[in-house]
C-alpha cells in the first residue's frame, strides 16, 4: 500500500465517503496491526538490547544529538518509533507542585503549565529533525479542545501532522466525530486513570463508534495489551508496564495478556547490584523486561488472529453494520 505525501489522502484501509488528514511518520503502515508499543527513554532501550521492536519516547527525553542519532539508527534497523508530546508528565509535575488534579491540570491552558514553552520548542526541533523516520507523532494536547485545535493549526501550519488525542472522560462525542472525521489516526488519553468497569465500558463505546469511520485508526495512550483490548481491539497502544521487573522485582507469569501469578521471591531480580548472582541483577532484569515486551506483542497478535481465524470480528472496520 502506497502513500501520497500530501496532507490529504485517501489511501488508508476501509471505503471514505471523503478523504482525511494524513497523519505524520513516513514509517505507518496501516496494514500492520496490532501494534504494541513500549514508553520509556533512549536508556532503558538500550538496556533492554532493543528486544522489542516498537518503541514509545516522549519529546521531553530527546534533547540532545545524541538521543536523536540513535532514534535515527534504531528507525534505521525497522523500529516502529512513537513520539509522545511529553505533555502527561509535564502536567502531573505541574499539579504536584501547584496542588493541582490531574484533571484540573488537563482543563487549564497550555500558557498556564509550568514549563509548557521550553516543551513546545522541543518537540518542534524534534519532530521536525526525525519525522522522515518515524511512525508517528502525538500532539500536544492540553487544555481541551479549543486549546488543542490552536496548537494543532499551529504545528501544521509549520509542516508537521500531528496525531490529534480525544479524551473521552472530558471531551464530548461530537469532538471525537470531529477528529474522527478529519484524521486517518487518533489518539486516546486517560483510559488508563479510569477503574477497570468504566475502563470497558469506554472501551467497547469507542468500538462501536469507530464502525462509523472504517479507515481510523486509534491508539491507546498509555494502555496494556489485556483481555479488553482482546474483545475490542485498538490498532495500537503503549505503556511501560513491561518494567516491572526492573522498578519492583516482580516478574509475572502471564497468559493471553493477563498476570496469572507472580513468580516466588527468590526467582525475582535483586536490583541493588548489576553484576550477575544467583538471583540476577539489574541488567538481568532489563533484559527480561525486553523479552516481556516482545512475548506481550506476540501473544496479543496471537489472540487476535485467532478471534479473526474463528469468524469472529477483529477490528470495527471489518463488522458490517447491522
């Protein structure tokens, strides 16, 4: 499947009644999902030797050349590379410090957070310097929608193509037809922060929406490949739940993308040292954080060929409505 470079384009999975927004990232397939990515920083990655091959970094983590070269090498070897805004963990430090919710944070304007123009300049410099190389990148979206269509209009008419973000617990269904109806992607936010029962139901509420826009595609931000995502599947989602071993020591048996036990302590990794023991050290752990990553990746897209491979729907774009 072949892309035109043009803001425009009509060459994305599914029948459009109109053409949309074609997000920015020379290296998005639509063809190619579900997609599992990996949220952490260059250092963790090199840690995990790079054992999964998609990989999430926020904008605020990649400041210097170096960062950028081996985004560049890494994109070069076929890594699915995300860029995140930065903006979550800009605003969680801008509540911390101001005595602020998380969703009082969500709602000011971006002029308000601490720190938001070194942000902006940043994630200019560095969406602008590696987008050839990319799968995508997110917007910086803060402050709800009249904020976010005002700093989207700002980027694009500098070049880029953002991935716009729909938060579902604060903005309403008319702005995700907006976006939905404009853009080949999107974004999620939030779903992650929500309890597990409203988790689904948002869930299952997106799924049946998106069979109204077959060629969307949506990512969850911040959200692990579960037993959700199985029943209605995203194209994509991020997390850095697979350091787990590595911040805690746990190491978790899982199945179908769910925990099943936690391994017994002395099969944990000791996390005070990185040279090899009897029970591992840190570098241990990050490599095992990497295969976690990649065997969380396959059995997913395991899960969801099997579902296809019995009749049963995979994504909402396959569904005819009734």
């Amino acid at each position: 499947m072949t892309h035109v470079k043009d803001d425009r384009d009509t060459s994305v999975a599914g029948d459009l009644a109109h053409p949309v927004k074609r997000t920015g990232g020379d290296a998005f397939d639509p063809t190619v999902r579900p997609i599992y990515f990996n949220s952490s920083n260059i250092n963790v990655f090199r840690h995990t030797d790079a054992l999964h091959k998609n990989l999430l970094i926020a904008a605020n983590m990649i400041g210097s050349p170096s960062a950028r070269d081996q985004i560049r090498i890494w994109a070069e070897q076929g890594v699915r590379v995300l860029i995140d805004s930065g903006i979550y963990m800009l605003g969680v430090n801008h509540g911390k410090k101001h005595g602020l919710s998380f969703y009082e944070v969500l709602a000011l304007p971006p002029e308000e957070i601490d720190g938001f123009e070194q942000l902006i300049d940043r994630y200019m410099d560095t969406v602008t310097a590696l987008e050839p190389l990319l799968w995508g990148y997110v917007e910086l979206d803060q402050g709800g929608p009249e904020n976010k269509r005002r700093l989207r209009a700002m980027t694009e008419a500098k070049g880029l193509r953002p991935i716009p973000v729909y938060h579902p617990l604060v903005d309403d269904y008319a702005y995700f037809d907006e976006l939905a109806g404009q853009y080949d992607r999107i974004c999620m936010a939030n779903v992650v922060v929500t309890p597990r029962p409203m988790r689904k139901r948002l869930l299952a509420t997106l799924w049946e929406r998106c069979r109204a826009y077959p060629h969307l595609w949506v990512h969850l931000l911040g959200y692990t490949p579960d037993d959700v995502t199985n029943a209605y599947p995203a194209a994509s989602v991020d997390s850095s739940t697979f350091l787990g071993a590595v911040r805690w020591g746990n190491t978790w048996a899982t199945s179908m993308n769910l925990p099943v036990s936690r391994m017994p302590f002395g099969m944990n990794y000791k996390l005070d040292r990185s040279q090899k023991t009897e029970r591992g050290g840190q570098d241990d752990a990050y490599r095992a954080a990497g295969y976690q990553a990649a065997m969380d990746q396959r059995a997913w897209s395991r899960t969801i060929a099997d579902y296809k491979r019995h009749g049963l729907p995979q994504f909402p774009d396959e569904v005819i409505p009734s």
